[in-house]
C-alpha cells in the first residue's frame, strides 16, 4: 500500500499533485487523512468565516432526447407517448414563485430535442430576460449546446454568441459524467464526446463566461478515468480559468438500464470529493452534492473539501426520477452550516456575497412557503436520508 503522507503534505502545502499522486489516493483507504488534508486546503483557499448557498430551481423545459443514455431515468425518446414540453407561461409561473423565495437564477436544462432549432432557445432566453432581467439563467448543458450546432448547421461560436446575446449569462457542467470516450461510448449514443464537450467550455470561456464543471462517477469507469476527467477539467482551467466551480456525485441507478450495479456510498462520495479539492488546484470552489446524498453527508462534504453546499433547488427533476429524493428548506441548510461553527450566507452563480437584507427576506418568505405547504397537506417538502 502506497503511503499517502508525502502527497498529502504537497497538496496541502499548495504544490500540484500529479496524476500518479491522484490515482494512488483513488487506491487508498485512509478516508480520514484524504478528508483532513483536504479540509486543510479549503481554510487555506477560503479563511472566511462563512459557508455559502444559492437559491435557485432546475427547470427541465423538456424530456424529449435524442440521445440514449444508459444512466439516465428522466429522457424519453422522440416517438414516446411520455415526452413533454414544458408550456412557456408555465416555465415563467416557476420563474416568479423562485425569484418571490430569494432566488437570482435558474439552471436550465433539457433533453436534445429533435425539431427545434436555435431561434427557439433565443425566444426562451429572451421571454425570460424580458419577464425577469434580474434572474440569471444558468443554462444549457455542453451536450445541449453542442446538439444546437448540429441541428442548426452552425459553429459553436455562433451558438454561443447568438445565445449569449438572448441573455444566457452562465453554462452548467452537466453531460460531463466522465470526460473519457471509453466510459462515454460504453453507456451514451447520440451525445457530444469529450473533446467537444470541453471545447463547448472553452470557446464559452474565451467569451468571458464562466461556467461550472461536474463529474457523474461510480458506473462504469475506473479509478484511474476519475482522475483522468479531473486532470482534463485541471487543464482547460489553466488555459482559460472559466470554471467557477466543481460539484461531483455518485451514479443514481434506480430505474435506468444500469439498475443492477450497486449504487457507491458516503465513505466513497467523501473520498472523491476531498480529493477533487486536493487536485483541483486551480478550481476555486468545491460544492456538495446534498441533493444525492441527503443533508448529514451534504453538510459533513463541508469538512471534506468543500465550501459550498449548493442550491436549495425548489425543484430537480433528473435525479428524482432515478428514485433519489432530498429536500430541504432553507432554515435546515442554514442550521447545517452554522453547526459547524461558520455562518450560512446566500451567493450567486459568481459565488459573490448578496445583500443581508435580502438573504433574510429569502429566509421569511421561504418560512411561510413552507407553512403553506404544510397547511394544504401536500406531501411534505422534508425527507431526509437515514
């Protein structure tokens, strides 16, 4: 067994890890010394004396996909009798009922649609920004941005500029799983790969936006792919310095076409993530996955490398449909941070601090949307993991 200590102490003394280093703390075992070191580099990298969040929801605008994804439980194919579109005055009715719980932004994102061509996407972008000019949109995935060049017979620098200009202000990392083609050809068909996927980050970046980058793991890849995806989003940073932050979670198997491999649990989602923070020396911010990992181990990640703890989602569709469901209010991922002993406050997608008075306007209004919710004996918005 390789000893750690000596590539632990490089990375909390602020030198870069080698892939090699990588893999050899993929291998190990010592979950405790991986979680301190890299709990080290986050009070190094973020002495604050705050812990951040965002309010936002994850609107799907539509479950038509052309691509197939083994991994995944929420697409429907072109002909299925089951595909939706979301209604245009419906999508802005969710937009409103965010922005009146403290909400700045929306992450949006859907399946590659088969008929619709750009001009589409600028009018949602446009509705939006019309309707709601203070909200960020977050949206549109590399594989959902890469599928408008092939539909449209276009360069992704037009995609972009087009969209740009229709008022999309930021990119989700979403579709990354792992930026290997091994991994990505042995479970995905019909989806960007990924050269192209990190090129969609690139050209976004040269623009001057920013963007976060993910990684989907625990299904077919192995350790050493992990750490391959980590060092090709370590690189295009250092060429462009686009990604704001990276959030990792593990595969959610229950009714896709993968069901039958064991679902990876917290020791292993803890591991990664701390090394994610000890690799990704040039990523600023590591976010926890408490929507895939229920609210004790989404405020423990804050130990393990992380400095955020993410999205209050009012709304997530894609990991609920693989039979993962964590809600939490406002009040609980507030108290989860000031447990450990930092003070909650609410950021935006540029991970800048908003106005006090307004966090607690958020914090009140998502009080009584609460209350409401709980009076009209709806299910209840609570359901934590044991």
């Amino acid at each position: 067994m390789t000893d750690i200590t000596p590539i632990l102490d490089k990375a909390v003394a602020g030198k870069r890890l080698t892939p090699d280093d990588g893999i050899a703390l993929m291998k190990s075992s010592n979950l405790s010394a991986i979680g301190k070191a890299a709990n080290a580099v986050t009070q190094r990298l973020h002495p604050e004396p705050y812990r951040t969040y965002n309010i936002d929801r994850n609107i799907n605008y539509t479950n038509i996909c052309t691509a197939v994804c083994d991994f995944c439980a929420f697409y429907r194919g072109p002909k299925s009798d089951e595909g939706w579109v979301l209604e245009r005055e419906e999508l802005l009715q969710k937009i409103e009922e965010t922005v009146a719980l403290g909400g700045d932004q929306i992450l949006m994102q859907g399946g590659l649609h088969h008929e619709y061509k750009l001009d589409w996407y600028e009018q949602l972008c446009r509705d939006i920004k019309e309707r709601f000019p203070q909200v960020n949109i977050h949206g549109f995935s590399p594989p959902e941005l890469y599928h408008f060049t092939k539909m449209n017979g276009i360069t992704i620098e037009e995609v972009l500029t087009r969209l740009k200009a229709a008022g999309l202000g930021s990119i989700p990392g979403g579709g990354a799983e792992i930026l290997v083609d091994r991994v990505r050809d042995g479970m995905t068909r019909g989806k960007v790969d990924t050269e192209n996927w990190l090129n969609v980050m690139r050209v976004w970046h040269q623009m001057g936006g920013h963007s976060s980058a993910t990684m989907m793991y625990g299904h077919i890849e192995t350790l050493e792919e992990r750490i391959e995806h980590m060092e090709r989003v370590r690189q295009l940073q250092d060429e462009t310095n686009g990604f704001t932050a990276f959030i990792s979670w593990t595969f959610q198997p229950d009714n896709t076409p993968l069901s039958d491999i064991q679902p990876l649990g917290s020791y292993e989602y803890l591991k990664v993530q701390a090394i994610s923070r000890l690799y990704l020396d040039n990523v600023p911010n590591i976010q926890s996955s408490w929507v895939t990992q229920g609210l004790k181990i989404g405020q423990l990640a804050l130990l393990y490398g992380a400095n955020d703890m993410g999205s209050l989602m009012i709304e997530e569709n894609v990991v609920a449909e693989a039979g993962t469901v964590h809600y939490l209010t406002l009040d609980q991922i507030r108290d989860s941070i000031s447990e450990l002993g930092f003070t909650p406050r609410q950021r935006n997608v540029h991970y800048e601090l908003l106005d006090e008075t307004h966090e607690q306007q958020a914090v009140e209004a998502n009080r009584e949307w609460m209350k409401r919710k709980l009076e009209e004996q709806q299910t209840p918005l609570v359901q934590l993991s044991t």
